[in-house]
C-alpha cells in the first residue's frame, strides 16, 4: 500500500508540474537568458561560436545573447542539455513529425525536459527520505504537488531550477549517507549554476563535519576535484558560446558579493524572507513542519489519557513521552542548515523566493515527517487506541493541505493572466495570417521591454514566421542596453509595435488590447486585470491586404 500511495503521488506531482506548463507556457525576463539560449542551441548549435571565436563583431553569429548580453553572464550547460535532449527526440520523431518546424511545439518540449529532470529528482528525493520515515515520501511529494512555487518554476529555465535539480539528488544521497555524493553535487552545482549555493554548502558541511560523516580532508579533496571538474565543464563551453574566456558564476559572484550591485535591483527587509518567502512558498503547509522534531501531540495525547483516568495506558505514554524529551534530534541535523542557509541569504539586500529554493525541500520533507507522524498517532496500529486530539491535529493537517491547494490553484489562475507580452505576440501572428500578403511582404515588429520581459521569446518569432509564409517579419527588441533603447521619434521604420504604451505615437492605430497586471479580488472572488499591451498597427497599413 506504501508503494501504491508513493506511485500515486508521483504521479500527482507531475500531473501538478505539466499543468502549471500548459497554463503558463510563456516565460518572464528572469528565464529569457536561459530559454532564447535553448532556442539558439537547437536551431544553430555550437559550431557558430566556435568559428567566430575571437571575432570582436558579434553580428557575425546568429546568437540572442550576444546582442542582448544582459548585466551579468550566464551559463550554457543546462541550455546545452535540454537542447542535446530536443535534438535526439526530433530525431526519433523525424519519420512522423519535424518538430523543429513548429518552434512552439519545441518550447513546449524543452521545458517538458526541464519539468522531467525535476520530477525525477524530486522522486529520488523522496525515495531516500522513505527510508528514514516510512510513508513520509509520498506526503512530501503529495505536500510539493499541492504548493505553488515548486510546481510553477519546475518547467522554468532559471539557473535555481537547474540547480535545484542538482540539490534534490545531493539530498537523496545524503538522507541515503552517502554524504560524500552529495557534496561533490552541491559543489558542481556551486561551480555551474548558483555561485551563492556557497551559502548552503557552509551550514550543511559543518552538520557533516560535526556528525563525522565526512572528514576536513575528505571535504577538501572532494571540493577541490568536483570544483575543478565542474571549472572544466562550465569554462570551456561557456567561453566558446560568450565569445571571450569566461567563468559565469565566477563574474555573477563578483558582481553581487564583492561590488554589492544585487541591490540595484531592489531590497528587502532583513526578515523578508522569514515573514514573507518561506510562508507564502509553503502556505499552511509551513505549519506542519514544527510536527516533525517537537512531540507537542504525543505530550498532548498523555495528557488527555490522564484526564481520561487509563492507567494502563497513561503510565506507558508518559514515560516514552518524558524518555524522549520533547524534541526530536533526528531531524534537526537537516533543519538547522537550511535555517541557517535563509539566515545567511538574509544578509543580502536584494530578496528573491527563488534564491531560497534549496531550502524548501529540506522544510517540506519535515513537513511530510510531520503529517506522518500525525497519521500515524491519528490511526495506531491494532490493539492500540486512537485518541481525539491525535484524531483532531491530524485533520487539521490535511485542513492545511487542503487550504494550501486552494491558494495555489489561485496563484497559478493568476498567473496565467501574466504574460501579455507572448500572448500579444501570437495574437498579432493570427491578425496577420488572416490578412491577404503578397509573397514575402516584410513586417517590422517593434517589441518594448514591457513585452520582451513578458513572454516574447525567440520560439514565439521563429513560430510567427512558421504561421504566415508569405510574411517575412524582422524584428526589433528594446532592452535595457542604450543601443536598443528607442523613442516614438525611431518608430517611422516599422509596421507593428507591441508597447505598454497604447499612444505611443499619432501614426500608429490600436488594432488589439492584450489583458495583463492580474491581481486577485478576495471578495468578489475573481481575478482583476487590466490593459498591459498593445497591438499597435502603422494607420492605413493593413488596410490594402484586409
């Protein structure tokens, strides 16, 4: 029945990631490195970059990045990955389907890779805390599926995620003592992908220096071998497709922690995380995680013995009650270093939910362990007796689950109504396939950074160009480096313009309004949005093809 109900939950948990991918098939501005990457390794590969490697003219090579770099360099090698995964699925499907012919069908796919690896990861995850406490894995995953944040970002192409990934199979293999396994995970994915999962690497190896499970001179061994490994990955591959020699993590950890600059981009209170992140990451499934190390119930199940008058029983209760003291140890040598590694990240002005993500798993297998052991007080097993308060906290628990899930179909309703900037784009390619264009009629689509940072992709151009053949769109993005910054006075060359701005000049007419800003009215139980973006057509432009 164990496995039955881990099977189950599995599969819940995956059913709750396609669905968040289904409704939220866009991507935000914090993805963009990392999808238009993906795109560009599919469609070009590497072989561009390492041709014009050292060529000071970046317009020589097809690559997104090149031209909109950003503000700090990011890493290929999930990008690289999920594109190595595209390609050899196209060629299995290649006798029935070209999917490269369908851009939107390869973004779908690519972030379906992403998804799997985190559904696969979380599995293992959950296997592995399984054998500590039995029954607690198919609650973790169940807890996880029924949350918003794990869920939604699981298809997203953020550097965290990629991590995570990484983190969630490092504590599999630590909840399975092979501690050193996990660390030579934690360290790649430092090395790689997150710079600041030193943060987490501190707490946790001093819980393993203190436990004895690893050695100063294994942790130095492991670090510098995995570390150089990892350097060997990441430098090469990063360098070629960057144009010059680089190590991305190693430029993103002097921009945020030796010039300070995160904060630029907004601060949060010290407690923000605390008051903030974490409950609203886990909603009332935070609740449950005090369950897993402090035995508030069974001091409470004593008591409601004694007031009963059962000798017999009570005796028994309160000597395993006051033998095992209040709080259980076992589980706070997993609690303390992700604490601690909030309260470290808690130093750093700028605030995301995303920079904490390692931590979450650690805080839903303890609330797992806790609505475990719940279950287990609620529902004894035969000749033992089931008491009300055991009866009572463990339906408040599911109450928890239950509200938690609530809250999370709202976030991802939401949610869905927050990327106006790619739904305007696959609006304006319908407009347009209805309109009657002479072969290779050129469109100039001008797209502001309202509507890149809001789900315009590379898949989403690419796919315009697949649905109107006899068009030929050439596009311009605003970012946020001066030579792609333009005014209504630089309009005059484009037919189309996607802008947050629906008077964004007199020459040009509003032929769609595309929904966006959603916010939730409690009361009225309903989302609220407004106009975000704005399909804007040049005046009489459309009119000789209409």
């Amino acid at each position: 029945e164990t496995s039955r109900a881990f099977g189950i939950c599995q599969c819940l948990l995956f059913a709750s990631f396609l669905l968040d991918l289904i409704l939220c098939p866009h991507s935000k501005v914090e993805e963009s490195f990392q999808l238009q990457a993906t795109h560009d390794l599919i469609y070009f590969g590497i072989r561009p970059a390492l041709f014009h490697f050292g060529n000071d003219d970046s317009s020589q090579t097809p690559y997104d990045h090149l031209q909109y770099p950003g503000v700090v360099p990011r890493s290929f090698t999930g990008p690289c990955l999920l594109a190595s995964i595209c390609s050899v699925i196209r060629l299995l499907l290649l006798p029935i389907i070209d999917i490269s012919r369908h851009p939107m069908m390869m973004q779908f796919l690519s972030r379906f890779c992403l998804l799997s690896i985190l559904a696969f990861s979380w599995s293992q995850f959950a296997r592995a805390l399984d054998k500590k406490s039995r029954g607690a894995g198919a609650w973790m995953l169940l807890l996880t599926a029924c949350q918003f944040h794990m869920p939604f970002y699981a298809s997203r192409m953020l550097p965290n995620v990629f991590a995570l990934a990484m983190v969630l199979n490092s504590y599999a293999a630590w909840m399975n003592g092979n501690v050193p396994r996990a660390a030579t995970l934690l360290v790649a994915a430092t090395a790689i992908f997150r710079c600041d999962l030193l943060l987490l690497l501190g707490p946790v190896g001093l819980v393993w220096l203190i436990t004895r499970k690893l050695s100063i001179v294994q942790a130095l061994k492991i670090g510098i071998a995995s570390g150089a490994i990892s350097l060997l990955i990441t430098i090469p591959l990063d360098s070629a497709l960057w144009q010059r020699l680089l190590w991305p993590e190693g430029e993103v950890f002097y921009y945020n922690a030796i010039l300070g600059k995160s904060s630029n981009w907004g601060t949060s209170p010290w407690h923000w995380y605390y008051t903030s992140a974490l409950p609203k990451s886990m909603l009332l499934t935070i609740l449950l995680v005090p369950f897993s190390f402090l035995r508030i119930v069974e001091y409470l199940m004593a008591l409601e013995r004694r007031i009963r008058k059962s000798p017999s029983s009570s005796s028994s209760s309160s000597s395993v009650s006051l033998s095992g003291g209040l709080v259980d140890r076992q589980w706070l040598e997993y609690l303390l270093p992700a604490l601690g590694f909030v309260a470290l990240y808690s130093f750093l002005a700028h605030k995301e939910v995303r920079f904490i993500f390692p931590a979450i798993p650690i805080l839903n297998a303890l609330a797992a362990v806790g609505i475990q052991k719940l279950s287990s007080l609620a529902f004894p097993a035969k000749g033992k007796e089931g008491l009300l308060i055991a009866s009572l906290a463990f339906y408040c628990g599911l109450l928890c689950i239950l509200t938690t899930l609530i809250g999370s179909l709202i976030f991802v309703a939401v949610s869905h109504q927050n990327y106006p900037g790619g739904d305007a784009l696959l609006r304006l390619s319908d407009e347009i396939s209805n309109l009657q264009l002479p072969p290779s009629t050129e469109l100039h689509v001008h797209i502001d950074v309202a509507s890149a940072m809001s789900g315009v992709s590379l898949f989403g151009q690419r796919a315009a160009n697949a649905q109107n053949k006899d068009a030929k769109w050439i596009f311009h993005k605003s970012g946020y480096e001066e030579e792609h910054s333009l005014d209504a006075s630089g309009l005059e060359t484009f037919t189309h313009v996607l802008s947050e701005d629906a008077n964004l000049s007199p020459d040009f007419q509003l032929i769609d309004t595309i929904q966006g800003n959603p916010s939730f009215n409690i009361r009225r139980f309903r989302i609220h949005t407004t106009g975000a973006i704005y399909i804007l057509e040049r005046i009489d432009w459309g009119k000789q093809y209409r």
